[in-house]
C-alpha cells in the first residue's frame, strides 16, 4: 500500500472551521482569573483552538476547539502521564471507541509567568483537528539594556514536543472498538514528536529567531529534519510570529509554517509559544505538525545544560 496516498486519503486539515479571535486566556467562557494579559494567538498558530485553560497547580487542563472534541465548549482533558514528552505533561480526550482521541502537551515555566499548549487528533473521516495556544501572566518586562557589548541579546533553550496528524504506530491508546468494527470508522491517535529548542533574542533590536533539532518521533525513534525559525521582529507587547523553513542544503525536506510566542516574567526571563508545521516530509502528503516549548532564560535557576555556553545578558 502507498502510504503517501494513504495519508492523502485520510489525513485532510480542518484548519477552515478555525476561529479568527482565539483568545489564549480562555477569557470568553466568562472565568477570567485577572492576572492574565489578553493575547490575541496568529490564526495561523491557534488553527482550530479557541480558547485554553491550563493551571499546572491542580494540573488542569481545558481547552475549546472549533472540531469533533467533546462538549461542552470548554472540555476538560484527562491527564495521561503515560503520555508525557520531554518534560511536557500529556492530557487526553476521547469520548467513546468511535470518537477522535485528541491528545494535549502542555507546561509553564519555571518562573510561573508563561504557559502554552498544543493539541491535535490523529485524524478520522479525512480530516483531523490541531492548534496551540500561549499565554503570560502579568506585563511584557523587557531586559536590561545598556551600552555594553552584548546588553540585550538573550538566549533561551530547553526542550520541545509535538504532535502530527499522522497516526501513532498501532494506536496503543486508542479505545478498543467492538469486535468486526469497519477500519474505516475507526480514530487515530496523533504521533507524538520530541527534540530541542533554541531561541536567541535581541531586545535591542527587537528581533528573535532559532532552531528547533534533534527532533525524533516518540516510540518509533525515527529522526526528523532540524527546523529553522527564521528572524522575525519582538512586538511592543513582548510577542513574535515568524516562519519556520528548511535548513540550507541539497536532499533536505520542504519545510513550512509558523512559529510564535510570548516572552514574560521579570526581565523576560522566560518564554512560552508554538509552532504549526504544514509541510516537513516530502514523501507525505498534507502533514502537519502543532509543536509546543517553555523556555527558561539562560543565566536563571534551572536554565538548560547548553546555557553552560552562553554568556550572561
């Protein structure tokens, strides 16, 4: 069988039924928490979120998708450590055996100010439903900048997780449908991918850009091509969106898509956002890709082992 085709056939995005105001507070369910500044997430990130609920205190999570979750429009995921990536707690959600099983990552900083989510399911029907949000608590806190050399330029690092709308090798966790059940009812569970970000940000010139590599599928060990999130310019209100390519280089996979966040805490010293990839291997057709990081601030308590390297702001 041809798996291309298979995946064509199967496999189709329902980015259309996307909300165009994604409201990454969840603020729309009337439940705001006041400490949470409003922060319109790109459609192009959000895709079919709406709104997100996450509070890593009572390890929660909650999300409004316009697709084929649950109801009502705030669903809250069960928890599924079994499910975890890299650091990145894993929710899930599916309703009965013929249902879509839709799996969440998400996580806050270390310092309590940044938090994101994505959330995918591994499709059903030819189509699936995907997104991210991202959210800060409190104001945009722009480091310390002065005539010295490297004042401004910040590098923040740790890892990244993801899910594809390709489905996981065998489904393992997908509810078992009744005996003799046609294929063709049956939901996939989304493949889960890991690997490592890398972010440098120059608050002077208000510009960002980075890297995301050492990306491998979960369970399978099959190495993904490294991405590229190409510069793009720090808002007044301490968020970015940018794209996310391919390296340079001959035999290497088209890659496109987006990537986005927000960077918060005292002196920005975290960051939090997503990233959509629409295309990563050219022997797949129609994949894509809803990735999530948190990033601690080199130079703070709990910094990645890379910061080793990094000079201090």
């Amino acid at each position: 069988m041809d798996y291309r085709l298979t995946l064509a056939a199967v496999l189709l995005l329902a980015a259309c039924g996307g909300s165009p105001f994604p409201d990454a507070t969840g603020g729309d369910d009337g439940e705001g928490d006041g400490d949470s500044e409003t922060v319109t997430v790109p459609e192009s990130l959000a895709v079919n979120v709406t709104a997100a609920r996450y509070d890593a205190t009572s390890d929660s999570l909650r999300l409004s998708i316009a697709g084929l979750d649950s109801s009502p429009a705030l669903v809250t995921y069960q928890r599924n450590a079994d499910l975890d990536v890299g650091g990145y707690r894993a929710y899930s959600i599916q309703e009965d055996p013929l249902d879509r099983m839709f799996v969440a990552l998400a996580r806050e900083s270390r310092d309590g100010a940044t938090r994101a989510v994505a959330v995918a399911d591994g499709g059903q029907f030819g189509h699936y439903f995907g997104g991210g949000s991202f959210e800060r608590d409190g104001n945009f806190d722009r480091p310390p900048i002065s005539a010295a050399t490297g004042s401004g330029q910040v590098t923040y690092a740790g890892t990244y997780a993801a899910l594809q709308n390709i489905p996981a090798a065998g489904n393992p966790d997908v509810l078992t449908p009744p005996a003799g059940t046609a294929d063709e009812l049956l939901p996939n569970q989304p493949r889960q991918v890991r690997g490592n970000i890398l972010l440098n940000a120059n608050f002077s010139d208000d510009q960002v850009n980075g890297v995301v590599y050492n990306r491998v599928v979960v369970n399978e060990g099959t190495s993904l091509p490294q991405v590229i999130l190409a510069p793009t310019e720090i808002a007044e209100n301490g968020t970015f969106t940018g794209s996310a390519e391919n390296p340079e280089g001959d035999n290497v996979d088209a890659i496109t898509g987006n990537y986005g966040g927000i960077f918060g805490g005292s002196d920005s010293s975290s960051v939090a956002g997503v990233v959509h990839l629409e295309t990563f291997n050219d022997d797949i057709d129609l994949e894509q890709e809803h990735g999530v990081f948190v990033l601690t601030q080199c130079g703070q308590p709990g910094d990645a082992a890379i910061c080793d390297t990094v000079e201090p702001n």
